[in-house]
C-alpha cells in the first residue's frame, strides 16, 4: 500500500463516513500467563457512544506513522497459504465476518498463542467495510460505489495497573487514599490490517502491519502470527547506511560531508513528498548524491559492491537514514544543531588541534539559560 491508498482508507475510517462501516468488534483481555479473562463480540452499532469511540481512536491508530518505519508490508510466503498457515488464518477470519464463533476463537487463540509481550494486554479486532467509490476521467470521486473492500483490522494495546495515591474522597470530604487500582487500556504498541488495499482494491496475499516503536517491533507478530519474514526496522537500516558510508568514504568522512549527505536526501524526501510511493536510496541514487556532496570517484568505485554486501538489490528507505537534528559529541560534550544552523558550524585546526567552531552571529547567547551578550565573549 502506498501513501495514497493507506490515507484514503485512514481519512475515511470514521462514524460520519457515508461510505465505510464498522460491522463486528471483538475484545479480549489476555492476563500475563496468556489466559483470555473475558471476551466479546457485538455488532458495533449497538456499543454505547462513548465506548465505540474510544475503540475506534485504538483501530484508527494502526494506520498512523510513517510508511517503511511505523506501518510496513508483508507479502506472504508460500507455506502462509497451506493449511493452518498464516494466511490461510487471516483469511478464515475475515470471510468470516466475525459472526463465526469457532473462527473469532481460532483468530484470538493464535493471537495470544504467537505473540509475545511484556505485560497484559487488550485486543481489538473489527470487521469493516469501505464503499470503494468510482473515479472519473479527472480522477475526482463519483457518488456511486464501485466494489466494497472488507478488511479485519486488529489492535494489540496494553494495560497498565495504575495505583494511585492520594484522592478527593466526596463521601468522606476528605484527602484519602485510594483503596482500588484502575486496569487502563493504552493506545496499541501493535496492530495489523488485512487484507492490503492495493490498487484500490484488496489483495489477500499481504498484510499492513502497524508498530508504535519503530526502532524495535514486536517481531512475534510480524514472524510468529503473520507468518512474514521480517525485515530490518528503521534503526538497522540507519546503522547499515552508516556502515555504508564509513566503508565507502573512509577518511573523507567530516561534518561537513555528513551534513551534506543527510540534507541532500531530506531535499530528495521534500521533492517527492506528494508523491505516492515511499522515497527509496538506492547504490544509483546514493552514488549521486556522495558524488554531489564531494566524494571521489576513486572511492565511489567500491561502492557498488559495499552495497551490495549490505542490501543485496533492496533499496533504502529514505526517511529512516536522516536526522532532522545534527548531534555532535565527544566525551562530556554533546552539541544539538538544527537544520537550519548546521552551516554555523564548522570543524577548523586551531593551534594544531581540531576544533568545532560555531559562528556566533545572533546577538544574544543563552548559557544556562542567562543571556550573555556577545560583545562579553573572550577575544
């Protein structure tokens, strides 16, 4: 699914839609020795308003993030598709509608079989239909629907103890301590939409899998319960990259190259950004931009085949390789630069020693948070 298709699905994922309805929801509360403690299925329409609300903001938040690092696809391998395979699971459940009480116990015992995590938790499962409307010669929308996309959406969302200490008691007119503990269902770690919409259309072979930590899934869902081979997160990716660059470059590798780099693909994110397709880094692309950025031919000779070592013929994904900040250290010393300011700052030989030097042209410096202004700075 592209940026197109998944905020089409996004945007229209709501009560006030004409055209999309939430049919069937499940939930399930799962202990930490992985026992279900109580469950439900109802038709969404007959859930109080204030309840049905809040299930809907946990469904909706699987489609937020960024694509390639919050939400990523999955396409099926093929032992997904024998019986008793992953897909074969999902698709089982989805034809089900959910009105299959033998189907939506096999969905949530694989759920709660396979997945790992690191406290209770709460599923919430929906079964949801979105009239897929006709697209004129101009490609705006027509009133009349062309097909419905039915999909199962499903959230994974943690529950927390919370004790806590004192209250207002109003029987008592007293501060008191509280004498119960509140169970609270937090907004999904993970989650998981099926089938894709690809093409405006669904595709049972794939899955759009939603982590809120993009730096480290829950590879238990994508692996064990998904069936789908995972791939690195955003945080690897940016670590491979940098292994890249530090092979390929080798000792041309200075801030002013490296701020270089990384404003030169946030410029490629920016031209692209009303683009469907996500921004990918290829060896093509990532050559041209080195060379761009004054790298030497002579080490960009090897770097068809660093790249290779590293990503094999897959491309990077662009926004998980840049930083919006600079952050400069060394031992005891850290340095925060914004984008904006990054050519304040320069890397110079002052009496034989390599220093930062940072071109103090605003007036005013705040040390600590005291202005200093700089006419008191040591000459």
């Amino acid at each position: 699914m592209n940026k197109k298709e998944i905020n089409e699905i996004k945007k229209n994922f709501s009560d006030d839609c004409g055209f999309f309805t939430v049919n069937r929801v499940i939930t399930a509360f799962v202990d930490s020795e992985k026992n279900i403690k109580c469950k439900t299925n109802q038709l969404y329409n007959i859930i109080p308003q204030d309840e049905s609300e809040l299930i809907m903001i946990n469904l909706k938040k699987v489609l937020s993030g960024r694509i390639g690092a919050n939400l990523l696809e999955y396409g099926f391998p093929k032992d997904a598709y024998l019986e008793g395979g992953s897909q074969q699971l999902l698709y089982s459940t989805l034809k089900s509608r959910l009105n299959d009480d033998e189907a939506v116990d096999s969905f949530l015992n694989a759920i709660v079989e396979k997945v790992e995590y690191v406290s209770t938790y709460t599923i919430f499962a929906a079964h949801c239909t979105y009239s897929v409307l006709n697209k004129n010669s101009t490609g705006e929308l027509d009133d009349e629907a062309d097909s419905d996309y039915n999909f199962i959406i499903t959230a994974i969302c943690p529950v927390d103890l919370r004790i806590d200490g004192l209250i207002y008691n109003e029987e008592l007119n007293a501060i008191a301590k509280k004498e119960s503990s509140d169970r609270i269902v937090g907004l999904p770690t993970d989650g998981f939409l099926y089938p894709l919409f690809n093409d405006r259309a669904a595709d049972v072979n794939g899955v759009l899998y939603y982590t809120k930590n993009a730096k480290k899934p829950n590879t238990s869902v994508i692996e064990e319960l998904l069936g789908c081979e995972f791939v690195m997160t955003g945080q690897n990716e940016k670590a491979v990259f940098h292994s890249i660059l530090g092979n390929v470059v080798g000792d041309e590798l200075d801030y002013d190259l490296i701020t270089t780099v990384n404003d030169k693909i946030q410029d490629l994110i920016a031209q692209s950004a009303h683009e469907t397709e996500v921004t990918t880094v290829d060896n093509v692309k990532l050559s041209s931009i080195l060379w761009e950025a004054g790298v030497s031919q002579d080490k960009l000779e090897h770097l068809p085949q660093v790249y290779e070592q590293a990503m094999g013929d897959k491309p990077m994904t662009a926004v998980n390789l840049v930083d919006k900040k600079t952050v400069v250290s060394v031992p005891s010393i850290t340095v925060n630069i914004g984008k904006d300011a990054v050519d304040k700052v320069k890397t110079r030989m002052v009496d034989g020693r390599k220093c930062l030097v940072i071109a103090l042209d605003d007036p005013e410096i705040s040390i600590n948070g005291l202005e200093m202004q700089l006419g008191s700075v040591d000459e």
